[in-house]
C-alpha cells in the first residue's frame, strides 16, 4: 500500500517550509537586518518605562503613548549624550597634549628598543627623523605607488561603512519609535499567528524568556556599575587625572564587547603616555586592565549574569566563543539573551523527552 500524507500532515508540512523560508531570507537579508535587530533589543529594553509612563495620568488624562515613547526615547538619547560628553573633553584634552608628547616618548623607545634591535642587525633610530627616512626611503624603493593605491582602496572602503552606518544611526530611531509605539499590538500579532493547539506552551516559553532576560539586563547592569567604580578607584590609586571619566566610561560600555574596554584602555594608555615621565603609568594600566578582564570575564559575568539567567559559568564562556565564532560581532553582543533563550527550549525539550515512549520504553 502507497504512503500518503494526510491532509493535515501536508498543511503542516506547507507552513514548516514557508516558515523555513522565511528564516533563510532573514538570515540572506542579515546586514539590511542590522538597524532592525539592534531597535528590537532597545525596544524590548525600554517598553517597560513607556508602559510605566502610559499608565501614568495628568489630572484625569491619561499620558498618550505617542508621549511616553517620545520622553523615554529623549531620555535615552541623554543617556547616550551623556556619555559621548565625558568622552569628548577628555579627548580634546589628551590628543593635542598626545602629539606634543610623542617625540619625547619615542626617544624613551628609542632608548629602549635601539640597542635589542641592533643586536639582531636592525639599524634604525625610532624617533621622528629616523622614521621620517623610513618612509622616504620606501617611497623611493618603488613602493609609493603601492602605498597610495593601497590607500585610497581602503579610503573609498571605509566610507562606504561609514555612510552605512550612518544610515543605521539614522534608522535605528524611526524604527524604535515605531516598535514601541506599536509594541503591544506586535506582540499581540505574532500571539495571533501561532497554531492554536501550540499557543499555551509558546506564550508559557516566551513568559519564562522574557522573566531571564529581566534577569539577564539587571545582572548587566550591576556589572557595569561593578566595574565603574572598579576602573575609577584603581585608577585614582594609580594617580591618573582623568580616573573618574576614563572609569566610568569603560565601565559602562562594557555591555558593548571589546568597544568598552577598548575606549577605556586607549584612554588609559594615552593618559600614562601624557601624564608619567617613565614606564610606571604604562605598567599600573597594563595591570588594572589585565585584573579587570579576569575579573569581569571569570567572576562578574558568570556570577552576576550567568547565575541570573541559570547558566553555569563555563555555559557563559562558553557561549561567548561559540555565538562569536558564528556571527562575529553582534554574536558576542547576544550571546547571553540567546543562550537563555536556547535555554528555555531545551529545558522544554528535555521535559517532552523524558515523557516520551522512546526514552520509557
């Protein structure tokens, strides 16, 4: 007798495929995506402000929800200001006093490094005059041209990912005020379309979600304020002037991965270079910066994030590999929330599994 599917088995088996579909073209359309998913996450963060603010009346008005996201996003925005003003003067401050300095340090490296270099048959003095000849005597070899093509190839592509991401910067607001204006009938869309026989256990699985990423931005946030005040106090220890904003600014973007700690330490670095005439401020960075990233990375995300959402501290690290690995950059950025999410499903999975007649057979 023939197999054939039953009517139900083949409607079934339509939708699964379209739905696959449609995640393979997400997946193809991922960098058109960018602005999209990055709105979502302050969308899912900041929805609760404008809900506690919509609920909130004015006399015997209610506050219009248009109102409520245009002051949160504001406050948001101030937020973001608010740093980039703490970054700014620091900047302006310690570039200029950067390239007065920099002939004075690398007659310090020059010192240093001459005589290692010479030893291995290296001839070259690593101050400005020396490493003006450098150059020249590149240009002369033939290599100029090279130079230059090379150049401008990297120009023309750094300004087409610069005009890309100033489209996103552009888009990210409209497409934020949007989902937040219309967040609840979003959601209420996307509960409408799943198969009614499934609809139970899906919002059962999105209401664990949503409690571990509550969890998982609480858990953020306490680290970030940890290491705040970590940065700031040792480097206050160490003597350096701008501790306070080079502190908190690398506390504070260290839910961004590597930019955070990144900014902070070129900070850092510059402010030892400017401020100490010999290599201890180099030293004092290279150790604060060292004990901070074992700090955060093998105790304060574990303990704080990890437990929080319910994995195991090698669960975290290993998570930051594996989703880095795949997608990069925004991989690292979601590791945690995916994970936890990736969590939920195999917890109910696990569950079905153990009740099932293959495994009781």
């Amino acid at each position: 007798m023939p197999f054939s599917f039953t009517p139900e088995q083949k409607q079934t088996a339509f939708w699964l495929s379209l739905w696959l579909a449609v995640v393979l073209l997400l997946y193809a359309l991922g960098p058109v995506l960018t602005p999209f998913i990055a709105a979502a996450i302050l969308a899912y963060a900041l929805n609760g402000g404008v809900d506690y603010l919509h609920q909130r009346r004015v006399g015997r008005w209610p506050v219009p929800r248009a109102l409520a996201v245009v002051l949160v996003m504001l406050l948001f925005l101030s937020a973001v200001s608010a740093l980039v003003l703490i970054v700014i003067p620091v900047l302006q401050t310690e570039i200029p006093l950067l390239l007065a300095h920099i002939p004075d340090f690398l007659v310090r490296l020059d010192k240093v490094l001459s005589p290692r270099l010479a030893e291995m048959g290296i001839k070259i003095k690593l101050d400005g005059t020396g490493i003006r000849s450098l150059l020249s005597a590149q240009m002369a070899g033939g290599g100029g041209d090279e130079i230059w093509t090379t150049v401008l190839s990297s120009a023309r592509i750094g300004g087409t990912r610069v005009l890309g991401w100033l489209a996103t910067l552009v888009l990210i607001p409209v497409v934020l005020f949007y989902l937040l204006l219309d967040w609840h009938k979003i959601l209420n869309r996307v509960s409408g379309a799943v198969p009614r026989r499934w609809v139970v256990q899906t919002v059962g699985m999105a209401q664990e979600v949503n409690i571990l990423l509550a969890q998982y931005l609480r858990g953020q946030l306490l680290v970030m304020l940890v290491l705040a005040a970590y940065y700031s106090i040792s480097l206050t220890i160490a003597g350096f002037d701008v501790a306070l904003p080079v502190g908190i600014l690398t506390g504070l973007l260290v839910f961004i991965p590597y930019l955070g700690f990144g900014l902070g330490l070129m900070l850092a670095l510059i402010a030892a270079v400017l401020q100490f005439a010999d290599w201890s401020g180099l030293i004092a960075v290279a150790v604060i910066y060292g004990a901070g990233q074992v700090f955060e990375g093998f105790f304060l995300t574990p303990r704080l994030v990890g437990e929080r959402i319910g994995l195991n501290p090698l669960a975290v690290i290993f998570a930051l590999l594996a989703f880095g690995q795949l997608f990069g950059f925004v991989g690292v950025l979601l590791a945690l929330p995916a994970s936890a999410i990736l969590m939920v499903a195999f917890r109910h999975l696990r569950h079905h599994y153990l009740r099932s007649s293959f495994y009781n057979a």
